[in-house]
C-alpha cells in the first residue's frame, strides 16, 4: 500500500539528508515539509516535482499507486 510518508523519509534517509535540510533547499520552512512528510498537507505538483529533484526520485514516486491512471494515462477521454 502507498504511504507518502514512508516514501519521503526513505529517500530522504537515503540521501542522507535531514527535513531540515529539505525544506531549506526547496524554500520552505521545517514545519511545512513535516506537514507534506506526515501527510497533513496535499502536495502540489509543483511542490513534487521540487522535492523529488532534490531526493532524486522520479515524480511518479510521489503518486499513489490508485491516483497513477489518472495522472500519468496515456489516452484521454
């Protein structure tokens, strides 16, 4: 099951980097990249693609396995 919140603190983790160190790269305060972390706040897609450059994972990442279809679908209706 897609958790946002173990998305973002593995690959934060990953890159050895702390929420701290996050939000200061992508302009924002501490409190607010916790909020996106612990999934208390809906990220943008601008939001996404900043975070997901910065913890070099891919967007898609960022997207929960049932909302995927309707965000990246090939054909439109």
């Amino acid at each position: 099951m897609y958790n946002i919140t173990s998305v973002l603190q593995k690959a934060r983790s990953v890159k050895g980097l702390t929420q701290k160190q996050v939000a200061d790269q992508v302009g924002i305060t501490v409190r607010r990249y916790q909020r996106y972390e612990y999934n208390e706040r809906n990220l943008s897609l601008e939001m996404a693609a900043k975070i997901a450059k910065i913890l070099e994972i891919s967007l898609y990442d960022l997207v929960p396995d049932s909302s995927r279809k309707n965000y990246f679908r090939k054909e439109r209706i």
